[in-house]
C-alpha cells in the first residue's frame, strides 16, 4: 500500500484541527488582553500559550502521523503570523508602552512586512510545486518572538497583578523600565526576523531544491 501523501490524506485530522483552533482562539487573546482587568490579563495570557502549544504540536503529528495536507500547508503557516502579527500589535497599543510607541510601531511594520512578503513567496512556491530550503535562522526568529512576546505578557502580568495587589505593587519595576526592555526585545526580533528573511531570499535563489519543507 502507498504512504499517505499531502493529497490523499483526510483533512479531518488532529493536526488541522490544531491549526484552526489557533485560528479561532486569535480574536479571543485580543478581546482578552484589550480588555481591562486581572482575569482577563491572564486569560489572554493563558490562551496565548494555548495557542503557542498547538503551533508546537500540530507540525510534529502531522509528520509523525503522516497526515501532512495540502490545507495544512497553507494554513499553518498563515495561523503562525496572524497570531504572531496580533501579539505584536497589542504590544504597540497598549498604554504600558506608550513612551515607545513609535519604535515599537517601526519594529512591527518591519516584521510584518517581512512575515506577510516571505509567507506569500512560499505559498506561492508550494502552489507551483516547488520546495524551499529550511534554514536555521528561521527557527531562531521564531523562538526569539515567542520569546519575546511571552517574556512581554509576564511583565504585562505582574503590572496588573501590582495594580490590585499593594504588596507586588512595592516590587513592580515600573512602565518606564517595562516599556525600555519590551522596546529592547521587540527591536532584536526585527533584527533577525530582517536577517532571516534575506537569507531565505537569498538560499531559496541560489539553491534550489527537488525536495523539502517549509521553515
């Protein structure tokens, strides 16, 4: 019998099912965390790791399982940036960081264009059946954001919790120093979402492949 292949696999599976729910719980984890109060500073928190674990996870079954899909192909990737692109746009608006907003603001422009321009280029590659070359750099891109963007809500957090809380209100560093180090993350993000996505245009022209998959 021939392996299960990206077209002839059912779409009704566990990793797909991943990738949709990452879709859904999007506008949950803006609602969350654009509304005020310490329960919903947390829950945003929590369906934003939620929604961390299912990108983990839904990429390791489908190859484990062998039920890597063509929808998968597609949507995965586009779930990974909305919910990576609307992570960074709460970090913008939101009033702790208002001192650096505007650095913030030119960051993020820089990560999504790079995000939405190399995400289009590789849908566009898998649609005409060619492959791209893996490379390092976007691993650690991808580690630095969520890095990045957790270590932003556990400050997010504590500053809440200091609001209702006397005894960690004594302890809290303050917006200014939260707004100085989240602008300091965000910034090395762009660096090397930048950094990664010219090596990628630039892999991708210079060695081409039969064969692979997408970073």
């Amino acid at each position: 019998m021939p392996e299960p292949t990206a077209q002839t696999v059912s779409g009704l599976n566990l990793p797909n099912f991943l990738t949709v729910l990452r879709f859904l719980l999007v506008p949950l984890i803006l609602l969350a965390l654009l509304s005020p109060g310490l329960g919903w500073q947390l829950l945003g928190t929590a369906l934003f790791i939620l929604a961390a674990l299912t990108d983990t996870f839904d990429g390791r079954i489908a190859r484990r399982r062998r039920q890597v899909t063509q929808f998968g192909k597609f949507a995965d990737p586009l779930a990974d940036k909305l919910l990576t692109l609307t992570m960074f746009a709460i970090i913008v608006l939101h009033p702790a960081f208002a001192s650096v907003r505007t650095w913030l603001a030119a960051w993020v422009v820089l990560i999504a264009v790079r995000e939405i321009g190399i995400t289009g280029l590789r849908i566009w590659a898998l649609r005409k059946g060619s492959s791209v070359v893996t490379s390092l750099w976007g691993k650690v891109k991808t580690t630095a954001q969520l890095i990045a963007i957790i270590a932003t809500l556990a400050l997010l957090d504590f500053r809440v919790v200091a609001q209702h809380v006397p005894a960690v209100a004594s302890v809290y560093p303050g917006d200014a120093f939260a707004a100085v180090t989240v602008n300091l993350l965000v910034f090395v993000c762009m660096v090397l979402t930048v950094v990664s996505g010219i090596l990628y245009l630039v892999h991708n022209r210079l060695e081409p492949r039969d064969a692979g998959e997408m970073p």
